[in-house]
C-alpha cells in the first residue's frame, strides 16, 4: 500500500505579489510557502504510514526551486519525491494542471490499495478543482472536504464537512481524498529527518519522461492549451488605518450612526 500526496508551492500571501505581463504569477521573484491545506494531505498520509507502515510519495508540479519543498517533506516522514517540471508545463490552469499530474501519477502506479490525498483548494486560485479533475482522468471514487478518517481493509470511511452540515461516504481504494484543516494539525520536521531527507529518492518527471502519455498532449497542457484566460492579475492596493470609536454609551452610538450616513454606508 502506497499513499501519493500531491502538494504545491504557493506564494506567501504576507507578502508582494509579483504578475507577468500576460497576467500569469511571477513565482521566481515571490517568497514561497507549502500550501497549507496540502500540509493537512501529507499530516493524514504520514498519521496512516505511522499506523500501517505504507509508503508516502509527495507529488508536485512546479518549477526545479519546488524541489526543496519535496526534500522538506520527507523531511516530515515522506518517502520518496516527485517533482513534475518542464517548460512545456508552464503557465497551465487547473484543468491543464490535472491532465499533467494525472498522468505523472499513472506513470508512478496506482494499485488497489493506494490513496490519492490532496488538499482541498490551493490559496492562490481556490478553485478547488484540480484534485476532483486528477480522479476523473483516472477513474477514481473522490471524496472532497475529508474533515476525518479511518480505515478498515480496503475502505475508508470519511466525514465531510460542508457549510450546511456533515456528510459520512464510505469508499473503496484505490480512491482520491482531498482534505480540509479541521482534519489535523501538521506535524514538524525532525532533525533526524532533516539529516535523513537528502537521502531519500528523488524524482524529476520532464515532459520527455510523460510525453507517450495521453493525457499529454501540446494542445491541452500549458498556458496556450488552458482554457480559462486571465483577464487582469494585480496586487490590490493597501488598506488604509482604521479608526475605533470607544465607549458604549449613546453619544458613541449616535457618533458611528452619523459617520456611516456621510459616507452613504447606510
């Protein structure tokens, strides 16, 4: 049993956001952070490795730099790394995205009792889609918002957890989970695992190595084969100061009442 996580490096939202010209993210100029609902993905994996003893591959798509989020990874308890990245891959949207990292993962092998984990949405584009597109394309059960877990054998039953409510799905593996941060708390690197990580199998899938696959094709990978084009990417404009009114008495109330009609807020 195997479990393939599949993880991205997104910019640090703290920070400046840095757009190309044709309106795609300029990731070699931002800070870079592991996504965090990814981070709840690769927690749940290495929770089952702790438990069964399977094996955890983390899966991501990015430029060579992503490379070190990988080895931070198996720095956590990961096995092994893939790194999914080549030129013609640049600039690919969701649907773009899934065709590539579905094929990455058949080339890596999915058995009857694998999981696929990935985190729910990506905070750079929160669209959600990329994980349930990656089941599609290889014709896995999904079960999206996994808020808890157990297995038994071959199933695995999941609560979800929804906006109105919960939702309990039962699935048989091989399946595809993408998880939500009510599942658990990230655990730390090691130091052991830090001193051990750069020991551990590596990857790199180019585009030579997937090409044969066909889900790879020119026409449907890449910023030219993305079907959604991006209107206008900017960095919005810094907020101003604030202003707190103190007291609880009338004369406040009456003061933030007066306020809110001369700006037409009421």
């Amino acid at each position: 049993m195997k479990i393939i996580v599949c993880v991205k490096q997104v910019p640090d939202t703290s920070g400046k956001v840095a757009v190309n010209p044709d309106g795609t993210l300029n990731r070699a100029s931002m800070q870079t952070i592991i996504n965090p609902d990814d981070m709840n993905a690769v927690e749940a994996a290495l929770k089952m490795k702790d438990e069964t003893g399977c094996r955890v591959i983390v899966v991501t798509m990015g430029p060579p730099p992503a490379m070190g989020m990988l080895r931070e990874l198996m720095a956590m308890g990961a096995d092994d790394g893939v790194l999914v990245s080549a030129r013609e891959f640049g600039g690919s949207d969701t649907y773009a995205t899934s065709q590539i990292l579905a094929a990455a993962l058949k080339k890596i092998g999915i058995e009857k009792d694998d999981i696929v984990m990935c985190g729910r949405q990506a905070i750079d584009g929160d669209t959600a889609q990329v994980g349930p597109q990656i089941a599609e394309k290889l014709g896995l059960p999904q079960v999206t918002y996994v808020g808890e877990m157990k297995k038994t054998g071959g199933t695995i039953t999941c609560k979800r957890i929804l906006e109105d409510g919960y939702m309990t799905i039962s699935v048989k593996t091989p399946c595809l989970l993408t998880c939500i941060k009510e599942l658990n708390a990230p655990r730390y690197m090691t130091v052991r695992g830090i001193f051990e990580c750069g020991q551990k199998p590596l990857e790199t899938y180019t585009y030579e190595t997937l090409k044969d696959d066909p889900l790879i094709d020119l026409a449907t990978i890449g910023l030219k084969g993305s079907p959604t084009n991006i209107f206008k990417s900017f960095t919005p404009p810094a907020k101003g100061a604030g202003m707190m009114l103190e007291g609880d008495d009338k004369d406040t109330c009456n003061k933030l009442a007066s306020m809110l009609i001369e700006k037409h807020i009421i």
